[in-house]
C-alpha cells in the first residue's frame, strides 16, 4: 500500500476538523437567495407550458395585469427582441445543431413546464393567483418521447429544420476510435454484447434555484442559486448584451447543486431583464415540482456495448454506441456530458482497441445536463457491468479477471486506449483491502450455501473497480474537445496588518466545506492559526476571477491555486523578514509561522510581524512593495485520476423482489486527504446518490411527455433511513499533476456504487438465469425479472 | 408553500368547529396538517376557509371506556405509538402507527386527521377495519357512530358530512391477540405499496379467530374476509397461514401506479398476508 509523504509542518492538512461553516447553517444564520429581501421588490411567477410540444397560438396577459397586487404581465413575446438564446458553451462538433432557446417561449413550446409567461406582482402569491389569468391557446404538435423512436424515419421533428442534416431529431455523431477493432473482435475467443439504459434523473439539490436581481443605476446585483457566479456573469452579458462589468453576480450561501446549478437558466436570464425593464428588484423561487420539471436533468442514455475476449479473460477490445437523450435544447454543457464520458469507458483496463461513438437526440422533454459525475458514472456503469458479466461468461471471479486486466501499480504513468495519461494508482492496493473489510470469502461462501438450500433470500456480490479523470480540467484539452472556456483557478492571499488572511477563491462552494479546506491549507502554508484564515467566495466584486466548482475540481484546481498563491506570499515575507533581521534571505528558515536564521540562536519573526512591517512600509527593502499579498492562477497539465474499490452485498427476497444492501465497502484512492471529515462526507453523499440510481430513482415521462414522477412522493430520493451503514476506508496514492497531490472526491461514491449494486442484484439472480436488470431496480422489476427467468426456464424445459 | 387565498378559522369548541363548517360553502377541516397541506400546496384544494382544529384539546389523548379505548381524533401519532394503555390493549395500532411516514410527520399528524383523509394508501384506515373500530362523530343533528365497516366509502371519501367533525375512534380491548402490520414500501418514508394489518387469536396449536385489513389494495382499505374464514380453526403453522393467505387478494381491486402494477399488488398481498399472520400468531 502506499502513503502519503510526510509534508513539512502538516497538522491542519489531513485533520477532520469540524467544519467552519456548519455553526452557522446548522443554527439557521444562514443567506440563501429566497432570504434575500430587498426594498420594494416584486415577486415573478412563470406560466408554464402544460404540453410537451405545441405551437404557441395566442397570448393574452392583460386580465392578468388588473389582478389585485400585479404590477406587470409579460409573454416571451414582449421580451423577444432582448431575451437571445440561452447559451451552449460547448458544441462538440462543427455541425452540431445548435436550434435557439428563447428564455421564454415565443412561438412554440418543447417541453412541458418551459416558461411561456410571467406574472410580476407584490408578493409571490399574487403572482401565482394571477398566472390563472392569462389566456394563452395552444395548437398541440406530436411529442417526441422515445429516442430511437426519434431517430425513425418520419418522426416528428423536435425543431423543425435544425437537425444535423436538417430533418432530423439527430443533433450530432461524436466518434472515436483507437487501435485496430475490427481484428481485436475478429480474433476474440468470447465477444459479449449488452444494452444497458442510463435512466433519467432528477438532480433534486435541497435548496430549490432562487434568483434575486436589483438594478443598481445602470448596473446589476443578481444573486442566484448557483454553482457557478463567474461563468453565469459572462454568459449573462453574453447573452443579454448588457455589458460585463455592469453586472455583479453573487452566490450567497447554495444548498447544494450536483451540476444542476451548473447552468445559465431561463429565470437568471429573465430576472436580469425584468429588473431592467421594471426599475424593481424582483426575486423568482422555484417550486419543488416547478424545479423537477425544469431544472435540467441528468444521465438518460441507451448504450450498447460489446466487448471483445480471449478466453483466459484478457480483453481485447471494446465498442461503444450510444444514444444520449438531449431533451429539448442545448444547455450550458448538454452536448459535452456524453462525450466526457467517452474517454472513460475503457475504465482501469489495458485493451488494444477501442471504439465509441455518441449520437445526441432531441426529444421534447427537459434538457440534460451535467449531474454528478457527468459521463463518468455513464460509462463506468457501463464498463463495470459488461466486465462483470465477462467474468461470468468465461467462468472466471469477477475480481480475479480484474486484476488480469487492470493497469498494475508499476505501469504508472500509463497512457490507456482512450488517450488518458493515468498518472497514478494503485488498484490492487484499494482492491485488498476492500476484499478485507468486506469479508468477501465469506460472504461467497454463505451465498453458496444460500443458493444450495433454495433459500427464499439470495445473496449476492457487485464489484465496482473505477476510476474517473477529476480536477477539470486542463485548458489546452478543453480547447481541443472544443468546451468554450478554459479549466483554471485562481486564488488570492492577502495577509491583513494584524497577521490574520484572507483568502479569495474562484471556487465557489455551495456544500462542500472550501472554507474548511482552504482555511487547513493556508494554516499550514503560512504557519498561523486555523481560526486566523477567512475565505472569500462567491461574489464576482470579492472573487473577481474564478472558474467554480463543477466536476471534482475544486481542491485539485482552485486548492492548488491557493498553495501557490500562499508561496508568492512567503516569498515576498522572506525577503521583508531578511530585511528586518539583518540576514540574508538565503540563511532563513521558515517552520510554523516564524522566519529563523539558519544556525543562530536570533530571535525568531513571525509572519505576523512581516505583515504589520509590509502595512507599516516604514523600512522596506530596495524595490519591495507595501503588501504581502498574492494571487496566482493554476492550470492543471492533466486530469487527476482517483479510483477505488467498491463492494456490495444485497439480500433479494426471491418472493417479493425487495433488496436490502446488507453490506457495503468502499475503498477509495483520492489521493492526499486534506480533511478526513470532509472526504467521508462526500462518499457517504455520493454513495447514496449512486445507490439512488440503482434502487430507487427514475424520472417518468408518459407518452405525451408529461412528467409522471414530479414530486419527491413520485420520485424516490432515499434518505439515511434507507441505507445500510457504509464502511468507508482510502488508500492514498498522491496525484502527481499538482503539488497538493489531491485527485478529487465530490463524485467518487456516486460513479463507483451504482454498478456495484445492480451487480450484486444480478449476482444473486444468476441461478435463475437473470443477466441484466432495468434500473431503477424496483421490487417490482426484480420480482419480474424473476418470475420471466422461471418462466423461461419452464417454456425451455417443456420444449426439450 | 403557495396555496390558493383561504380563510382560517380556529375554533375553541366542537360546537362552534361544527357551525363554522356548516355556514361555509367548501370549508377543509385541519387536523395535523399533514395530508391537506400537500393539497394545497399543489392547488389540488381549494377551499374557501380552513377549519384548524388544533385548538380543541378535548379531542386529545387516550381514555379508558371500559370495552373500548376512546382515543381523541386531535391524538398525534407519537401520542398514539407511545401510549402504554394502547399497546396493552390495542398493539396492532401501536405498530402500524410506527410506519407512519417520519418522526417529523408523527410529531404533528393525528389519527383523526389520517382516518378522515381515507387514503387507501395509508396505514391506519386498514387497522381500523381489520379491529372494527368504530368513529364518534360532532354534526349539526348531533352525534353518532360510525362503524369502520360503514367509514370508508372511496378513495378519500368517508360517511362524514360537510358539517361532520370526527371526535375520537374506539378500537376494542383485544386481551389474548397477537398482532403485526406487515408493510411493504419502496422506501423507508414512502406509502405502502401494499400493507397487511393482522390479528390472530389462537388455542393452544389452533386459529381461532383472525383478522385481516389491506392497504392500498383497492379505493378503501380492504378486509381480507376469505382469509379470515380459511383460518378459523386451522394448526397454527406456517404453511398452513401461507395456504390460507392464498385468497388474501379475493374482492380486491388494486391500483396500477408508478409504484406496482396490479397483479404484482395482488402477489404482495398473499406474500405479506401469510407472513403477517405467521408473525401475529407468533411464530
């Protein structure tokens, strides 16, 4: 197993501090939007679309406007010449269709729930009551619900004449392909082909989106729920043509994203304009089911898989083809999500050949967009699965044809078929001691016993061994990957007159504890106390220039940004403290806080005392400024690349389907640990999220494109109630792509369990010839899965 | 939270809640809060004054009425769960409110208000059944009693009146019973897919009597009186419960919906019939 080195003066990074923020939240003094109050501001409400498809025929909203407490009624119409198109920042290829996006709807509507109308009025209940009052006719056109149905000859079209090739609900091809796959299936002892169905998901963050906007001359304050205030300040000037530096935007305290405030949305946009146009600060918060409709959705995708064996287990190639459903429109990433997942299909394993190619489809349903884990968690359920069922097929322990594929410890850095250069891990080290905590031997001997007496309750054991490329991202891959920004961070370090710090980041934390984080990493840097650093977020005034939080990056990117930033500090600090001792800068040492001189008994300057003497500016050396402070912006060279083990056991009652998760490990590799604390949090929430998509959650839409599953009684959110209690361990193989040696946790768990657990399922079925499972797996689904596998197996028998 | 505009009237007295429901033209009356809240919510209501009944202590707590428990509608759920006298006389109440949906929701959800809702779905309207309860009801030509078998009528429809407040439900002292409320959810928090409320009474080895009530196995809760026949008298055994179980879905007409198809409902129903009477018999 390998460690952690030893980090000069490490105490705070690697302690499970308790969380600076929690007090504060836990209590209730907390900032969210909705809490937003601002003199004289007006409430809006948005009129919905109720059908999936339709043109939009008339719009009358002047009865709405002599509703009591209503100040002004508005269709997309009345906004159409300065509302643009909601932006798409990363058109995977030259021909994508890209059809426009009207904030509000103007002449059709594509989804049920798009915005079509609003309603501004005193306080948010008269804005409901009032949308009752405005009379707008529709002509229904035929939904498109279906992909491959989509995909048909003559299907209705989505957007008329803005498919790729026109005509078409195609939105683009994505191909890529390495190494010779035609003679790696060709000469394969066992080619094994499944379908797998990534259902749609429901993000379903705790805070609802909530958007606030004042008009502040002829400038703007627009606080929102968001994950990103930097990108949605460009893109709102981008979009609404209102200048950049006009326009502050402010994240207060988020409760939560999981990507789904990673987006430029319909309400941001209309906020902004509403305020302009009204001289009124408004405020708009959605509705839980107004937020289950509307706030993108993730995952949704058909993939078909095959894979390519000799018949001693080693693989020898793998194919990818995917539908991946768009929705209606293209969102802020919609297009970008399945090809990220291209790049890690291949997973932890050596093959010689690889081919993918993703189709985007428009349906009239919400967009997707990234949710946690975004393409990863795709194509990690997908490799993770098919490589179980390799095992199966050729007779072999699903570990055991594992470990005759994965990339072994000494092979780092190790380049994989999908061009991802690993540049650390350690697999059989997680895989061990996974295998340890989880009992695996003996949980395989009482599911023999299990399955030799008949028993009613079968066992069953999933295997997850996954990694996933973290700390987005290298600006020079998204550039080649066509993404419209680039993948830095950047961080300040200002040191105050009385040796406290104020750190500003372009992270921007809505739940994961940065201010924690940051705080241990700066307390170590620069030797003062944790309760002596404060960070600063959020706030494109405070925090000017930031990428944000998104995609497992925030400590690998903006963290490093800080250490960096924290090293332009000590080295400015050590030629004022050489100054101040009369030594030469060469001959100082600097541990815990306070500068030496190397080999004297002289008394010791600390930081603090640089500080005061850097704002004093009374005696500085030849060409020094007054000021201590740093920034520095980080951009990785690679991606990073945490990985880990993770089993799972289920008991399946054969006579009603139920699963109960009996037992779950998970072993993860993410690199050097800055808060303990913080990290399990992160895989027990990713773990559950994970464990959601494989047990209980699915966004339902009937065929005329309703959304049947738009409430949490519907849609099935599990709560700690429902799970069992997670061991958690880590092994820790340093990234070796920034000098935190952090790889990124926040997606982790949920990449990792999902396979794990619909593996166990199918594990504990096979004696009835079960192979595969539709997730969510239901007690219904499995109680089915069972009842067609015996009825299959008696229709087989009668006919021998 | 934003509903449609209402009225709130708080009564101090039954009489006065019965008179404000009588003069109003859509009145709602709240007991918890718990189930009308949602209707609200989604504008699924839209009543013209809700009747908040929460200031009428009268209707709270458990009495001792000789054959009978007397528990007050306005009785929460935890109140019910942790009352000794109902789990010494009454323990299938005290079970099947245990699954009530959350601490949070038994904290302010009563009895009354669930009963009087009549969700199919919900866990005590089948209990009541099964027990033969019997409701006390406050209307404008005075009390009466409703017997559980007379209660539900629909899917959130019961024999109480516009003008009708229930008061209290009695459930008979069953000395000698075992119990058990077998629920079946997708989610710790989540309405029964299918639940089974049994009582069983035996004689030594023998079935003498039981009881079965079903949840969300058609537009009311459902008593299993088949089952409750093919057990009388029969060897308290497993199999012999199982066998007996077999008609548990006779009479009923089970919903098709996001959470179970019909016939998977049916299934459930003689799975979880014969393991709640296993358990209820105690073995």
């Amino acid at each position: 197993m390998t460690t952690a080195p030893e980090a000069p003066g490490t105490d705070q990074v690697g302690s499970p501090r308790l969380r600076k923020e929690d007090a504060r939240l836990i209590t209730g003094q907390t900032n969210w939007t909705d809490n937003i109050q601002q003199t004289g501001m007006l409430h809006v409400a948005f009129l919905r679309s109720p059908h999936a498809h339709a043109r939009i025929t008339s719009v009358d909203t002047s009865a709405a406007r002599q509703q009591p407490g209503v100040v002004a009624a508005f269709s997309g119409a009345d906004f159409a010449g300065e509302q643009g198109s909601l932006p798409c920042a990363w058109p995977v290829t030259e021909d994508m269709a890209l059809p426009e996006h009207p904030p509000m709807a103007v002449d059709e509507v594509r989804y049920v729930g798009e915005a079509v109308a609003c309603v501004v009025a005193r306080d948010s209940y008269a804005a409901a009551d009032a949308l009752e009052a405005i009379d707008i006719e529709y002509e229904p056109l035929p939904a498109v619900v279906d992909m491959e149905a989509a995909l048909a000859e003559g299907s209705p079209l989505v957007h008329e004449g803005s498919g790729q090739g026109q005509g078409s609900n195609k939105a683009f091809v994505w191909p890529f392909t390495a190494g010779d796959v035609d003679s790696a299936f060709e000469g394969a002892d066992v080619v094994l082909t499944r379908r797998y169905h990534q259902q749609r998901l429901i993000p379903a963050a705790m805070e609802p989106r909530s958007v606030v906007c004042r008009p502040d001359g002829d400038a703007f304050t627009l606080w929102s729920a968001t994950q990103i205030p930097h990108i949605l300040r460009l893109m709102l000037a981008m979009t609404t043509g209102i200048p950049e530096h006009k326009i502050r935007v402010i994240a207060p305290d988020v409760g939560g994203g999981f990507g789904s405030k990673l987006q430029v949305t319909a309400e941001e946009v209309l906020a902004l304009l509403l305020a302009r146009r009204l001289r009124k600060p408004v405020k708009w918060t959605e509705t839980r089911t107004e937020g289950f409709q509307t706030t993108h959705h993730g995952r949704d995708q058909i993939q078909d898989v095959s894979i390519a064996a000799d018949a001693d287990g080693r693989i020898r190639g793998l194919k990818v083809d995917l539908l991946a459903d768009m929705g209606a429109y293209m969102m802020l990433v919609t297009p970008g999500v399945p090809v990220l997942g291209a790049f890690m299909f291949p997973g932890i394993y050596k093959m010689d050949a690889y081919s993918f190619s993703c189709t985007g489809v428009f349906t009239t349903k919400m967009p997707t967009d990234a949710y946690r884990g975004a393409g990863r968690p795709e194509a990690t359920y997908a490799i993770e699965r098919i490589v179980t069922e390799l095992a199966d097929e050729i007779g072999m322990d699903p570990v055991e044809l594992r470990r005759r594929n994965w990339i072994t410890h000494e092979e780092f850095p190790h380049t994989g078929v999908a061009g991802l250069t690993y540049d650390s891990g350690n697999y059989e080290a997680a895989t061990d001691r996974a295998m340890e905590l989880f009992g695996y031997d003996d949980l395989r001997a009482e599911q023999r016993r299990r399955r030799e007496s008949g028993d009613p309750v079968q066992l069953g054991i999933g295997v997850s061994t996954y990694t996933e490329m973290c700390g987005l991202a290298p600006s020079r891959v998204l550039g080649q990957l066509s993404y419209g920004a680039g993948g830095w961070e950047n961080a300040s370090v200002r040191m105050l007159p009385t040796g406290k710090v104020e750190v500003v980041t372009g992270s921007s934390a809505h739940g994961q504890g940065h201010v924690t984080a940051w705080s241990q990493i700066v307390a170590d840097k620069l030797g003062v106390p944790f309760e002596d650093v404060e960070v600063l977020h959020g706030d494109t005034r405070v925090s000017p220039k930031g990428m944000d939080t998104y995609g497992s990056r925030s400590l690998v990117v903006g963290g490093t940004a800080v250490v960096e930033a924290c090293d332009r500090v000590l080295e400015k600090a050590r030629k004022l403290a050489a100054h101040m001792m009369e030594a030469d800068e060469d001959d100082l040492e600097f541990t815990d806080g306070r500068f030496t001189v190397r080999g004297t008994q002289s008394p010791a300057t600390s930081v603090q005392e640089v500080a005061l003497a850097a704002f004093a500016a009374h005696d500085l050396p030849e060409g020094a400024e007054a000021s201590l402070d740093a920034d520095a912006t980080f951009d990785p060279e690679n991606f990073s690349f945490p990985h880990g083990t993770h089993l799972c056991a289920v008991e399946v009652d054969t006579e009603t389907g139920e699963v109960r998760l009996r037992a779950y490990t998970a072993v993860d590799d993410v690199g050097t640990v800055v808060n303990p604390l913080i990290v399990d949090g992160q895989v027990h929430g990713g773990l559950a999220q994970g464990i959601a998509q494989a047990l209980y959650e699915e966004a339902v839409h009937d065929a005329d494109g309703n959304l049947v599953t738009s409430t949490l009684a519907d849609y099935l959110v599990p709560t700690a109630a429902d799970l069992p209690d997670f061991t958690t361990d880590r092994t820790v193989t340093p990234s070796t792509t920034n000098p935190l040696g952090a790889k990124g946790v926040g997606e982790a768990g949920t990449i990792a369990s999902t396979p794990a657990v619909v593996g166990a399922i199918v594990d504990a079925l096979r004696p009835f010839g079960v192979q595969d499972l539709r997730m969510p797996c239901t007690p219904q689904r499995v109680w089915r899965a069972i009842a067609d596998a015996r009825e299959a197996a008696r229709s087989e028998g009668g006919q021998r | 939270m934003i509903p449609a505009q209402f009225d709130y009237v708080r009564p101090g007295d039954v009489a006065e809640a019965v008179r404000v429901l009588a003069d109003s033209d859509e009145p709602k009356v709240m007991a918890g809060g718990q189930s009308l809240t949602p209707l609200l919510r989604f504008r699924l209501a839209y009543p013209d004054v809700v009747v908040d009944l929460s200031g009428l202590t009268e209707l709270r707590g458990v009495t001792d009425d000789g054959e009978w428990l007397r528990i007050g509608a306005m009785t929460t759920h935890d109140e019910v769960m942790n009352n000794p006298m109902v789990a010494a006389h009454c323990a299938l109440l005290s079970l099947a409110t245990r699954t009530v949906a959350d601490p949070a929701v038994r904290h302010r959800g009563t009895i009354g208000g669930s009963l009087a809702h009549a969700d199919p779905a919900g866990d005590l309207p089948a209990v009541a059944l099964a027990l033969d309860a019997e409701f006390l009801v406050s209307g404008e030509d005075g009390e009466r009693t409703v017997p559980a078998s007379e209660f539900f009528l629909d899917y959130l429809t019961t024999a109480l009146d516009v003008g009708d407040v229930l008061t209290a439900v009695r459930f008979p002292k069953m000395g000698g019973w075992g119990f058990h409320y077998e629920k079946f959810s997708q989610a710790a928090q989540a309405w029964a897919v299918v639940g089974v409320a049994a009582a069983v009474r035996r004689d030594d080895g023998t079935v003498t009597e039981a009881r079965v009530g079903l949840t969300n196995m058609g537009s009311t809760p459902v008593r299993a009186s088949e089952v409750e026949a093919a057990c009388r008298g029969v060897p308290a055994r497993l199999e012999t419960l199982r066998e007996a179980a077999q008609s548990a879905d006779a009479g009923t007409d089970p919903p098709n919906d996001l959470s179970a198809q019909a016939d998977y409902r049916r299934h459930l129903a003689r799975v979880l019939t014969g393991r709640a009477l296993a358990k209820a018999a105690g073995i």
